[in-house]
C-alpha cells in the first residue's frame, strides 16, 4: 500500500506536467484522497482502503535480495 501511494502521488505528477505541488495537482491528489501537505502528501481512510483491494488484487509484491552499492576496500595499491 505504501507503494501505491507513493506511485500514485507520482501518477498525479505525471498527469499535471509542469504543475509542481500547486494547481491542478493539488486538485488532483485531494481528488483522489491525498491528505496533507503536497510535497509530503498521505493517503486518506478511503484511499488506503481502494489502495488495500488493488493490492489484493496485485498479490505479493515481488523483490529480490539487494546487493550492497558499496565497493570492495582496496586491499593493495598499484605503484607506477
């Protein structure tokens, strides 16, 4: 769910081009149950429960182990 909240907070850029957080984004993500501030918006009782059946209806969200990002250490130096 916390996904397709962010996903859809994304989707209300996507249809806003160039709106940023104001206008017709705000228009749209209070539309469609976003709360808050719109640059840090959270999903309403009711967005979370149509957020909870689309999960549902998606199944396990699918992932993988992740490997870490951090290079080895350098365990010799190379002189020229």
């Amino acid at each position: 769910v916390e996904v397709l909240h962010v996903l859809a907070h994304e989707m209300c850029h996507a249809a806003t081009p160039g709106a940023g957080h104001k206008g017709p984004f705000g228009k749209l993500a209070r539309s469609i149950g976003l709360e808050g501030k719109l640059t840090a918006t959270t999903p309403s009782t009711e967005l979370i429960e149509r957020l909870n059946a689309i999960a549902y209806q998606l199944g396990e969200f699918p992932s993988a182990a992740f490997d870490s990002f951090e290079k080895p250490k350098q365990t010799t130096r190379l002189r020229l």
